[in-house]
C-alpha cells in the first residue's frame, strides 16, 4: 500500500538556522561586492527568502554585518574556554589563539580581515562597528581570561588588558595576512614556530615568582 502524506504544512527551517544560512550568504556577498555594493534585497534573493523574513531575523545591514563580525570574532579567539579545562598556561594560549587552524580556515579568515581593512579606510562607520563588536569585547573576553588565571594563581601580572592588548598585538601581526604586504613567512611552519615563540616569550613574563602570594 502507498504511504499516505502526513498532513499539515511542511516542516519549516528554524531561525537558529535560517539565520546561519543569511550569515554565510551575506558573508560571501560582502565579499564579493563589498559593504556599500551589498543590499538587503540582494541578499533576500540570493537566500531565496522573502525581505520580510529577513529583516525580521536582521533588521537592517548593520546588524546583518555585526552578526558576521561576531561571527569571525570566534574564529579570532576561542574564548571563553570550558570551565573545567587544566591545560599549561602556553598551551591554552595557543588554543585560545587557534595557532595552528587549516589552510581552508585560514582563507576564511583571511578574507574577512581584507574586507574589514578596505572597508574601514572608505567608512568610518564600519571602522566603529568592527571595533564595537569586534576588537574591543574580544579584547575583553582575553582581559578576563587573564584575570582569571591570577586568580588560580598560575600567573602574575600587573595589568590584564595591557597583557592582552600586548598578546593579541603580537599574535595577530604575525598571523594575519594583510592585503597589499608581502608574506612573511616562507611557509606555515616558519610562522607557527614564531607563534610558540611569542607565547613562550609572554608565558615566561608572566610566571609567578616563588615566594609571591597567590590567591585562593
């Protein structure tokens, strides 16, 4: 016998997930056509939604380009870290700072990163909106991270947000491809070998001297 079809409507795509499906087509909008050449009816007909499905997920540009800031904020910073994890200092750093992601995660990353640069030097309003919702609680969450650690006693420093400022300068510098500046490095490993470098040098800044006291 032929199966009967259920009744009722079909099953229609949550907001979790229709709003993810909006992100990666708007990100690779964006970076096709950039901020200004991008519109919320261009994105609506490349989604293949109704506009008012997807001004009532984003209700304009903006917050759709914050969602994609967030988005590569976590692609940034692996923060914050599980509560029970008990990795070395240095290697949580190296895990927090994704060192060592593939070549497809890094293209990704990379492209973004291009698109913010050209787009902040024509807007400074996107220049505001990438530090809002990008470096600044990114900068926060690494401070807290920080803090954190002096408290389980496993470092000593004076100024957390200075010590992440200093960390997230000397990572991302070497890390980051810029566009318009020629590579760095000869290959992957040459750079990874720095990035262990850089954490080991700041891990050793901030090692607790015996004799000091240590918080509960």
């Amino acid at each position: 016998m032929a199966k009967t079809r259920p009744r009722g409507r079909p099953k229609t795509v949550n907001d979790d997930a229709r709003s993810a499906e909006i992100v990666a087509e708007a990100r690779a909008t964006f970076y096709e056509l950039g901020y200004g050449g991008t519109t919320m009816d261009l994105v609506a007909a490349r989604c293949r939604i109704s506009k008012q499905t997807l001004y009532r997920l984003f209700p304009s540009k903006t917050d759709l380009f914050k969602a994609i800031i967030a988005e590569h904020r976590a692609s940034m910073l692996a923060l914050p870290r599980p509560t029970e994890e008990n990795l070395p200092f240095d290697k949580a750093l190296e895990m927090i700072f994704m060192i060592d992601i593939d070549e497809d995660q890094e293209r990704e990353r990379d492209a973004f990163i291009h698109l913010a640069i050209s787009e902040s030097q024509q807007s400074p309003e996107i220049a505001r909106l990438l530090h809002t919702y990008g470096a600044r609680p990114s900068r926060q969450l690494l401070t807290d991270w920080l803090v954190e650690q002096q408290r389980r006693g496993l470092i000593e420093i004076a100024d957390a947000a200075s010590g992440a400022r200093m960390l997230m300068s000397m990572i991302f510098d070497a890390m980051i491809s810029r566009p318009g500046r020629p590579k760095d490095w000869p290959d992957r490993e040459t750079r990874l070998r720095h990035l262990r470098h850089c954490i080991a040098i700041f891990t050793a800044g901030v090692q607790p001297r015996k004799g000091s006291f240590r918080t509960p």
